[in-house]
C-alpha cells in the first residue's frame, strides 16, 4: 500500500484506535502528539514528522513523508538543529524499516553520500548514530 496517496487523511483515520482526547494534566508533549494526529498527513510539516517519529506514532505513515523530505535534503532543520529530522527518522526501530525496505536504502544511500566534514559537524554521537543505521539496514549479501 503506499501511504503517501493518503494525504487527505489524518492519523487518526489511518492507524486505528482512533485516540482518545489526552488527559487534562497531559503533558505538552502528550497534547501535541494528540493534536497531530488529527492534521491530514498532507498538511504535517518537519518539525510535526519530527515529532511523531520521536514519539514512535504511526511509524509506517509518517516515515514515508519524512524520507521523502530527507532526500531532498538531508540535513533538513525540522526544528532544533540542522539534521534533526535526518536524527530523528534513524534512531526508529530497526522492525519499522523492515516493512519499508526501499525507503531504508534509499536513506542509506543518501546518508552515505553525505561529506564526512558535514557529518562531523552535526551534534556529538551523530556519526554513529548515522552510521548504525546504514549498516543495520544494509541488505545481506
């Protein structure tokens, strides 16, 4: 199924349960992700996809899209940093590439692609954060 010919739709309808309204002493956090959820994947910007893959919510929809920014560019600021989506997307769990295994090798393939001098550059731990995903996703041979 591809999962970007839903962009008219929310999270909501997508990922069932549909989720219930947050508590009243939620978290800003807990109130954003509810927010989000309920805005047509069309309308999600960086830092909203940011935001829901930290958060590990309906990995399979909101991934897609964030891949589909990051190989535009890769160091995207999505909100904090420069590369902080780039972060986010490869610090997923390895089970939610395996249902997406075109989009983890084309990732892959621009993170190693990627200068060294601008890899260096990003926040401490990034290089091998980048670097765990690229060979944790590898292909066998």
């Amino acid at each position: 199924m591809d999962r970007l010919l839903h962009l008219d739709r929310p999270l909501d309808e997508l990922d069932p349960p549909r989720w219930e309204p947050p508590a009243g002493d939620a978290t800003h956090l807990v109130r954003k992700v509810h927010e989000l959820r309920r805005i047509p994947l069309g309308e999600l910007g960086p830092a909203d996809l940011r935001t829901l893959i930290s958060q590990q919510v309906a990995l399979a929809y909101v991934l897609p899209l964030a891949v589909r920014l990051l190989l535009e560019e890769p160091l995207l600021d999505a909100h904090f940093y420069e590369g902080d989506l780039l972060l986010a997307t490869v610090n997923v769990p390895a089970s939610a590439w395996s249902l997406l295994p075109d989009l983890a090798a084309r990732l892959r393939a621009v993170i190693t692609a990627l200068p060294q001098d601008v890899v260096a550059g990003l926040p401490r731990g990034a290089a091998e954060e980048l670097t765990r995903f690229v060979t944790q996703t590898e292909s066998p041979r």
